[in-house]
C-alpha cells in the first residue's frame, strides 16, 4: 500500500494547479481504490522531508499528528450529525409547514452550515484521491462541489418574483430522482446548482428571505394548467392557455408536492455525502486517517500548516470576504467566523489532544497568536452584528485575517519549515 511519503503527478486533480509547485515538498493522500496502491506511473518519491526544530519532540510531533486526525474525524462526523438533525426539523415542517417550523429548520440549516465550515480546513490538506473516486465523481474535490455550490441562481431550481413557474421544482418534464439532481448540478454553468447546502438554503429562505410556509403544504395544484418551464412546448386548448397565463401573471405559486419531494431529496443528498467524508477519516479504518497514520510526524504538521495558509487565503480572503457565500439567509458574516473556527480549532489544547501553537517554543509568538485571534474574533463579532454592508469592518477583517498568514509564516519558520508564497496559491 502507498505511503504519505509517496507523492504524485496528478495532485492538480485534487486542487487547482497553483499548488503544483508543492508537490515535491508536502503531504500527500495517494489514488487507488478502498484499499489503493498508486501505479508507479502516477507518483515520485517525496524529495524534501521537513528539517524540523530539534527542540521539538518527536513524540510532540507525533501527539499532534493524531490530534489532526482526531480532529478531523469529530469535527466531520458533527457536520453529519447536524446534517441529520437538519433533516429531522425539515420532516417536522413538512408535516406541519408553518412559520414556527420554518424558523426552526431554518436555524437547523445555519447550524448544519456551520459544522460544516468548521471541518473545511481538511479539505485543504493536500489529498489526492483514488482515480477510482475521481471517476466516479465521489472524490474529496467532487463532493465538496456537491455540498457548497456557491452563488446559487434561484431561478434554477423553484419560483422566483416574476417566474411562478421557473426551476426544476416546476419542470414537470424531469423527474426528481437523485440521479437527475446530480445531472442537473452546475449543468452549464456554476451557479445552476441543484445540491448542496446553498440551494437547500434557497429553498428554505427564497429568493428574497421571505420564503411562504404555504409553498410546502401537500396539496395538488389549484391552477387549471401549470405553465411549462422555458423551452417546453405547450400542449394545451385556447381556454386552457389564458387560464394558466392567468395563474402567471398573479403570481399562483404551484406545484407544492414536487417541491416537497425535491427538499427532500436535497436533505438526503447532503446527508449521504458528509457521511462518505466522515467514514474516510474514522480512525484506524479511513482511508485518510489511514494514510496520514502512514506519513512522518513533521509532514502533517507541515502540511497542516499549508492547508491552514490556503483555507485564510483562498476560502476566506479570495472567496467570502467581499461576497455574501449565504445570501438568501443574509448570514455571510456567519460562514467567515466559522472558517476561522475550522482553523483555529488546530491551534490550540483541547481534551482531545495537543495543538499547533504547543509545537512553538517561542513564548512571545505564542502570546502574540492569542491576542491576533482576539481581537479578530472581536472585530467579527461587531461585524456580525452590522452586518456586511460594513465597508469599513469589513476591511479590519480582511487586514486581521492577513495578519494570520503572516504569523503563520512566522509558525513555520520557528518550527524550520516553509511555506509557500502566496501566489503559489492564488495563481490560477
């Protein structure tokens, strides 16, 4: 079976090419099926291992190579478990579609969202799957692009103001199956989702935040004819034609089974792909806790130290920041500060194990690292409750957020190891 110290040639599968340079200098999870091994074809043997400070401990490296693995484990086995509690509020508003069940799979939604944010550090570990997974479209990357699709065009999938009958929910020629939501996501453009969280927060909140409770009662349709959605033919009589253009033009909100069914079905997806995730990094039986099992002390701290420079650089400070990632629930500051928490959560001691920061010797980075993250978390509280049209918080965030790559640098260096620049990572 191949190592963590085998690296290969088909990283940029795994993240876009601008990691390319890394290869030869970081953590890497190896292709194959279950149980892989790599053709030789497809991997070099890592040519720099990590001259780590001498005075850390090989058994200090070591306890926190397993408190990344624990690590990771809770905190995607806590995003499926929110996952199914989202679900549970979501079959209590269906039988009972109110506002006060509306509120509460809403807050279950955020919750879920979250615990999600709060493992992405993990994607950013240099993995590359088995090629079977990427084949198949179950991969690291793939499933990330099935559960956090983001922006997410509304029309695509059900009613917006002015299109009653607009989406999939009211497509009546596709049937709604898991398969034809796979089918269907990102079918020509990005933003045409039809899985994941973001369009599951769409049909929770609509298009404007003011979602109807009534959109979800299980009832038939009340219009004599359902509009077809754009580029169907119409197959209807003369009366027939003006009565559902009357339906159109007053806005009638149809089809109220189908977008049962279809929430439905985007709970479930959401569900079984966060369970995929967390089987991969069950302790002793994953396929990623397996691997990094596999690997040298010093490289997954190296190479947690990279995914945390790119989570800061490329998911925080290229994506989120400047653009609402939940703007149908209006929460886009709540995604930002739990990216921070996916990171920091690296950091420092918990119960379950040793972090980052007890790696350094150096006791005034570590005090400066405390105070960092203090008074970022207390910026982003004020911005939170401002709200993203802060312009000017809005810039202490992102200023704060650069002052953690530069104190990673700085991590990196106390510990003798180095990080890439930059535009090794920003560049496309």
């Amino acid at each position: 079976m191949a190592t963590l110290s085998d690296i290969t040639s088909s990283f940029a599968c795994r993240r876009p090419a601008a990691l390319m340079p890394l290869v030869v200098a970081v953590l890497m999870l190896l292709s194959g099926c279950e149980q892989p091994t790599a053709p030789a074809t497809e991997r070099e043997l890592l040519r720099h291992e990590p001259d780590p400070q001498d005075s850390v401990s090989s058994d200090d490296y070591s306890r926190f190579q397993s408190y990344l693995g624990l690590t990771a484990y809770t905190s995607l086995a806590q995003a499926a478990q929110r996952a199914q509690q989202l679900d549970q509020r979501l079959s209590a508003f269906l039988h009972q579609p109110d506002a006060t069940h509306l509120v509460q799979v809403q807050s279950a939604w955020r919750q879920a969202y979250d615990a999600y944010l709060r493992s992405l550090v993990f994607a950013y570990l240099p993995i590359n799957d088995p090629v079977e997974w990427r084949q198949k479209g179950i991969d690291y990357q793939s499933t990330l692009v099935l559960l956090d699709s983001w922006p997410v065009e509304g029309g695509y999938i059900d009613h917006v103001p002015g299109y009653p009958f607009s989406g999939i929910v009211n497509d009546l020629t596709l049937e709604l199956t898991e398969d034809n939501l796979h089918s269907q996501h990102g079918f020509s453009d990005p933003s045409y989702a039809s899985l994941g969280y973001h369009a599951l927060e769409f049909m929770l909140w609509g298009s404007n935040g003011d979602r109807d409770p009534a959109d979800f009662v299980a009832r038939e349709n009340t219009a004599p004819v359902v509009m077809p959605s754009e580029g169907q033919a119409a197959q209807s009589s003369d009366s027939e034609e003006h009565d559902a253009t009357a339906a159109h033009l007053s806005g009638q909100v149809q089809n109220h089974n189908r977008r049962r069914q279809y929430i439905q079905l985007l709970s479930n997806q959401l569900m079984e792909h966060l369970q995929r995730l967390t089987r991969r990094w069950e302790p002793s039986n994953g396929y990623y806790s397996e691997l990094l099992e596999k690997t040298s002390a010093p490289q997954a701290t190296l190479a947690t130290l990279i995914a945390s420079q790119a989570l800061i650089s490329r998911e925080v400070l290229d994506r989120r920041l400047g653009n609402n990632s939940s703007e149908f629930s209006n929460t886009g500051t709540d995604d930002v500060i739990a990216c921070l928490q996916s990171f920091t959560q690296l950091l420092s001691a918990t119960d379950h194990g040793q972090g980052m920061l007890s790696l350094i010797n150096d006791t005034q980075l570590v005090e400066t690292w405390q105070q960092q993250l203090a008074v970022l978390n207390s910026t982003l509280s004020q911005w939170q409750e401002q709200g993203m049209a802060s312009q000017e918080l809005s810039q202490q965030v992102r200023s704060q957020f650069i002052e953690l790559l530069s104190l990673l640098e700085k991590t990196a260096d106390a510990l003798s190891m180095r990080l890439p620049r930059l535009d090794e990572l920003s560049r496309r």
